[in-house]
C-alpha cells in the first residue's frame, strides 16, 4: 500500500515538471527509488535531449571555415 501511494506520489509530480532528482529529494527516497516509483505509476520518462531543443544560443555558434 505504502509503495502504491509513493507510486502515485511520485508521478503526480514528474508530470507536473519536477526532476526525478526533485522528486527524489522531496519524497525523501533515493534517486534509484524515485524513479521506479515513477515508473511504477505508469510514467514514461522524459527525453532528456530535448532539454536542448531550441535553447542554442545563435551568438555563440562557432563558424569554421573549411
């Protein structure tokens, strides 16, 4: 029962946008934990390369010149 609601617990909050290290530390379980947890509530993860989408920075883009 304590594992269900952990389950619950942990993906409401993935959903909502929270890291599963932020996760984690607010529930008080291990990162390892945390993510079963989240799983366990029927969650798919997060692609973590599209972090980056759109956030490039033109500015700083590196030109070479063959």
């Amino acid at each position: 029962m304590k594992s269900q609601r952990l389950a619950e617990e942990a993906a409401k909050m993935y959903v909502e946008g929270m890291a599963v290290e932020a996760v984690a530390k607010q529930l008080g379980v291990a990162y390892r934990t945390a993510r079963k947890a989240i799983r366990a509530g029927g969650i798919e993860f997060r692609d973590p390369s599209q972090r980056l989408v759109g956030r490039t920075r033109p500015d700083r883009r590196v030109v070479t010149n063959a």
